[in-house]
C-alpha cells in the first residue's frame, strides 16, 4: 500500500506516518520543512526505506505541482490530506479576523482540493483508489450545538461540500473521498486534556479507511467509524 500524507512533522500526521509503517506501508511524508522536523527525521531513518520525506507547503500551489511531478510515476493508493489549522482565537461574532479567516480556508478548504487535483493520476492508478480528508464534528452543521468558531466550523463545513463534491466528480473513475473526523486528540491543537491519544484516533481512522468501498464514497466518518450527520 502507497500513502502521501500531508502534514506530518508532528500531532496526528506524524503518528500517521509511524503507524503506516508499523503496516509496512510505503510512505510519501510531506511537510514544510523538512529539515526542522526532527522526529519525522528519525522514523524516516529507521523505517528501512518504508518513508520518503518531501517538501510541501500545501498553500504553494508550486510546490504541488513539483512534487507531483517528481513522484509522476508512482502509485498512490490512499491520499489522506491531513495538514490544517485552527486559525484565530478571534472567532466570536463581531470579533471574527477576516484575514485569518481567508488564511484559514486557503489551508483547510482549498489546498486540499488542489492537492487532490495534483495526484488524481497517481491515485487513478493504484488499487485502493481512495482520498481521505481529515475534517471535524465542528464542520457539522447539524452537530452545531453551540455556536462560535465561525472561522474554523465554515472552513470545514466547505471542505466537506468540496469533497462531497470530488466524491461524486470522480466516481466514474473508481475514486472514493471520505471525510474523517480524528475525535479530539491530544496535540497541539487538541491541548493535554483532549480524550485520545494520537496513536489511539489514528488507529481507529486507518482500520475505518482499510475498510472503505465505493459505496462508502462521500461519507463523512466520525473516529469510531460511524456516520456524522451534516
């Protein structure tokens, strides 16, 4: 199994990473400096070749295109867009950013699509076929209980019509695209008082995508693998 994983210098992309390993899965690792992410350094030394690290400022739209042109002949069974951010801390109604909230949706709404777009061929070739998409319950609107974070909720709410979207544009070519919600995990975003471990939510979002059909395609998973509701 081939994987191009955004994102991994730390938090979940990071554990992304050493669990596909722990699968003896090969691994594209991409992040945006590489020669500051240390730990990724080290489990790409040790993985016995299994991970190949790359530069990938997913906001560069470049850069996207230079990486998938290097990796032109490769397969790429499972894409799992990870990287994102939370944006602002000024997410309250009259206090909202407007700056950070485009920064906000060029990462977490329009890269990923982009990247999508840029290895659609790699991906079309494999056997899996399938794009992942790391989301949030807070991008539900049907689950929106208490209002604010107008930043972070409308970016993902939109990366869920976009890949609602890709998995309807690219089933003609036997491509799936799910939305994963990773629960709330203990990172950097997620804080220390967060409900699960990183190992533990990427466990149980590589056994949800190891079982994903066609059929499945434009789901929505919540980290058990059950159903969001939108």
């Amino acid at each position: 199994m081939n994987v191009l994983i955004t994102g991994t210098n730390r938090g979940i992309g990071l554990q992304m990473v050493k669990s596909a390993v722990n699968k003896q899965w090969r691994v594209f690792a991409c992040c945006r400096n590489p020669h500051e992410a240390d730990k990724l350094s080290e489990v790409t030394r040790m993985s016995g070749g299994l991970v190949s690290m790359h530069v990938l400022d997913i906001t560069d739209k470049a850069q996207i295109q230079a990486l998938a042109y290097e990796l032109r002949n490769e397969t790429i069974d499972i894409l799992i867009n990870n990287a994102g951010v939370y944006g602002s801390m000024e997410h309250s109604f009259g206090h909202v950013d407007e700056e950070d909230w485009l920064k906000t949706f060029r990462i977490n709404t329009i890269a990923p699509m982009q990247v999508s777009e840029a290895f659609v061929e790699n991906i079309a070739r494999s056997e899996k076929k399938l794009i992942a998409t790391l989301s949030s319950k807070m991008g539900s609107m049907a689950d929106n209980g208490s209002g604010g974070s107008y930043i972070y909720r409308s970016s993902k709410t939109a990366l869920n019509a976009v890949m609602k979207s890709m998995s309807i544009d690219l089933k003609s070519r036997g491509i799936s695209c799910v939305m994963l919600h990773p629960g709330w995990v203990k990172t950097d975003m997620g804080g220390p008082h967060a409900e699960i471990t990183a190992r533990e939510s990427v466990n149980q979002m590589f056994h949800t995508l190891e079982n994903v059909t066609p059929d499945d395609s434009g789901s929505f998973y919540e980290v058990d693998g059950s159903i969001i509701p939108w």
